[in-house]
C-alpha cells in the first residue's frame, strides 16, 4: 500500500508520534545564569515540514489539534503565531471568557488532546528591542491572550529577567484564577543587581499566591529562583507533587523546615481558615509520591539560629525517646536524588533526615570544598546497612588506573551500580536499620563531580558494597 493510501487516522497518529518530545524530564528550564532554556524546547519543525507536503497531508495535520498545542515565546513575532496555533486549536474562539456575573470566569473543560503547553522567555528592560525581543509591554499582551484559554493549560514554563517583567507576571498570575489542567509550573527569575536597591525592590515584597491555589492535577513543580508563599500553597504538601525541583534560593526565602518536611512527606499542612480566622491543622497520613527532587543551591531554611527556624520534625511531640528514628523523612517512591552547589555541613543535614529505600540514582555536582564527612556517612556502620548484591565488575578493584581517576575527586564522575535491589521487610525494618546513617538503598547510579575528599574514605564506600 502507498503511503497516500494511508487512512487518516493512522497518518494523524504518525504526526502525533513524529512531533513528540524525546525528552523525560517534564521541565523545559534549568538553573543557568546564562542560558535557562534546555536544549529539549519543542518546535514546530516537524509539523510545519508534514504539512508541506501535499494538500492532504496539510488538510489532515491543521485539523490534527494537538500538532499546534505547544506555544513557545521567545520573540515578539512569536505572538501573532501563537494567535494562529490558538485558532487551530480551539477553532470556536476562546474557552474561559470573563463573566461579569462569577468571578474568577467559568471554567470549560477541556480535553486533553488539546491541553497547552506554554514556554515565555522574556529579557531585561536594558536589553529589549522593540519588536524583537520580549519585556514587559509584550509580556502582557501574552498573558491577556492566554488567559483567555486558562483552562487548557498543561504546563506553563515562565523566565523573567527583571522587577519589571517580575510584576507583570505577578499580577497575571495571582489573579488570573483556578488551573485545573495545569500538570506542570516551572518559573524562573534570574537578574543581573546593578545596585542594592533593584535586589531589595525584587526581595522585599512577599511572595504571592498563584492559580487561587486551585491546582488540582499539579505534579511537577520548578521553582528557580522565585519563592511561593510557602504556608500559603496547598497543593505543595497534598502528596500529588511527583518532581520537585529547588533552586537559587537565598536562605531567607527557603522554606522553613516544617513546610519542607511536609512538602516531603506529602502529610498536608496548615492553613488558615476564612471563617474562624484560626490557622487549621490539616495534617493527614503521609501520601508522598515524590519521585524526583533536585535541590541546586536551595533546601529548608537554616536562618540566624531563630527558634521557629529549627530543623524541627512534625513528629517530634508524638514519638518517645525509644522511636526517635520515625523523626526521619520517609520517602518510599524517590528514585532520583539531585543535589548541586551544596556546602558540606548543609548536605549532611539534609541527608541525615532522609530514608530513601527505593533511590535508583544519585547525583551530586558539588563545589571545590571537602567533603570527606559526607562520604563518611555513607560508609559508616557497616552493620546497619542492607545487605547489598554488586556487580564484581559493577566497581574498580582499588589500586587499578579506572579506581585512581574515579577517585581523584576534582572534575570526576563516579558511577556505582547494583545488579539487583535488596528486599526487606517492611518499613519499619528499614527504617531502624537507619537510624543513624542516610536510608540509600541499593542505588542504581552515582553521579560525583566536583568535590574533594580523602581517598580511602571514598574507597570504604566502594568496599563496604
């Protein structure tokens, strides 16, 4: 059979199939002064080439909507485009038009064939040019417009450079009402300070709440460089969120560690309710789904040594002294662990709360600082580890020339692989046996790059396996 006498159906799901990101990760942003957008930004090549191709061929992918439903804005033109995409998408005009009689506008629902994907890359008010790049004024006229088809929103991934573009998206975004399709929120703000007032104008306004914190079917979020109003946001504690991603936070816009733990555990939180004006207790039983968290230069608060900013667990007023191991964060789902630009004192504090029975893979990209009491944790107390089955070829024999460049330290990358994952018991099993060292079980890769540390600690690790 010719490839002209395809039936429609099965050349709409080879469009659908060709023009479908080979990505894994859900995030189109990474934590880089310089250059934030990934290398995996979609684009329009494929469909624009199939539809080229002859009239059918173009009759069959305009009508196919879910070709046109990523809309990239990383230059003005790319306005009038994304208005064009729109139409083909949504060929009846808007879905969320403002109703003077409810407030936020009624919400349509909204298959998800044409659920959007939407990327805004804007630049500072130094480097715009008019009619090229994006600021404020075009920034705006994005968001009036996208606003409009608020329901159909699957991913949004926002850079701002400046306070100017910054309040732009504070406005649309904290009054622009509920997301109900909204799967993934990545924002990113990252600027040059020229001078102490423009950082103290882009730090001293609190946070503010987005989406209403209507965010239903949210489980990837990546917060660089912008803080949320963390006793404010719900849905960051409710066990939904499956990849978290931190980064270029300052300590004071951390979260404190009560909401970072339960952001871990997924256990609720607290929140304020409207009619008594009392803060409510919504804590429920742990429901974490948390699958992937990167931390880059981010984490809990530590702060100045303030009371309220203790690294203090939700369960502290309910456990004795006799099972002070269940203070430990248990997270039965992560598989990933990324951590970057971390000090030492501060990675060992983070993983000394953790038990990750089912990590398969973990990376640190660290700084030129030592970290031999790290590794010390991961090779102590031989006895509370699990028994571990290696590969006999998985690690480099000490001595030999692949076990001196994997341990030089500096620069160097060390992967450490397990045949098969131990079993246990259960839980509670687990956790005792890690009372006292970070709960990693039989991960499947470690990524080391970057840090300093002795070479026989580093050796202990690799020989305690």
């Amino acid at each position: 059979m010719s490839v002209h006498g395809l039936p429609v159906e099965i050349l709409a799901r080879i469009f659908v199939q060709g023009a479908a990101s080979d990505s894994s990760s859900p995030f189109l942003l990474r934590p880089h002064h310089k250059q934030p957008l990934s290398p995996h930004v979609p684009s329009l090549n494929f469909q624009i080439l199939v539809s080229h191709v002859c009239h059918r061929w173009r009759s069959i992918a305009l009508q196919s909507a879910s070709l046109w439903t990523t809309l990239v804005f990383l230059e003005a033109p790319h306005i009038d485009r994304a208005r064009s995409l729109l139409a083909r998408v949504f060929p009846k005009g808007p879905l969320d038009m403002p109703n003077p009689q409810c407030h936020p506008p009624a919400i349509s629902a909204v298959p998800s064939s044409r659920s959007l994907t939407i990327l805004i890359s804007t630049v500072d008010q130094a480097s715009h040019i008019e009619g090229v790049t994006i600021a404020k004024s075009e920034m705006h006229t994005i968001f009036c417009m996208l606003r409009q088809y608020l329901s159909a929103w699957r991913a949004l991934h926002l850079v701002v450079r400046d306070n100017v573009c910054k309040a732009v998206a504070r406005d649309h975004l904290g009054n622009c009402g509920p997301g109900p399709s909204l799967e993934t929120l990545q924002l990113y703000h990252f600027e040059n300070f020229r001078a102490a007032e423009d950082l103290h104008l882009a730090t001293y306004r609190p946070p503010v709440v987005v989406f209403a914190n209507a965010l239903p079917k949210l489980k990837n979020v990546s917060l660089i460089g912008v803080n949320l109003p963390w006793e404010k946001s719900p849905y960051l504690y409710d066990g939904r969120v499956k990849k978290l991603e931190l980064a270029l936070h300052a300590d004071r816009v951390r979260p404190p560690y009560d909401w970072w733990e339960r952001m871990l555990r997924g256990c609720g939180s607290k929140v304020l309710d409207a009619s008594s004006g009392k803060i409510v207790d919504q804590t429920q039983e742990e429901t974490c789904t948390l699958e992937d968290l990167a931390l880059h230069y981010s984490g809990p608060k530590v702060g100045e040594g303030e009371q309220r900013f203790l690294w203090k667990s939700v369960n502290d007023e309910r456990l004795s002294t006799r099972n002070h191991w269940k203070r430990k964060i248990w997270m039965p789902r992560l598989e990933r662990l990324s951590l970057t630009d971390l000090d030492p004192d501060y990675l060992c504090r983070i993983l000394e709360t953790l038990v990750l029975p089912a990590v398969k893979r973990l990376e640190f990209d660290l700084p030129e600082q030592d970290f031999t009491a790290f590794v010390n944790m991961l090779g102590e107390k031989e006895e509370a580890a699990p028994e571990m089955h290696a590969k006999e070829d998985s690690v480099p024999p000490p001595g030999s020339p692949a076990s001196d460049s994997a341990l030089s330290g500096h620069e160097s990358t060390v992967k450490y692989k397990h045949q098969q994952p131990c079993e246990w018991a259960c839980r509670e099993e687990i956790e005792r046996r890690h009372a006292h060292v970070p709960g990693f079980a039989p991960f499947g890769t470690f990524d080391y790059q970057g840090a300093r540390v002795q070479r026989e600690e580093l050796a202990w690790v690799f020989k305690r396996a």
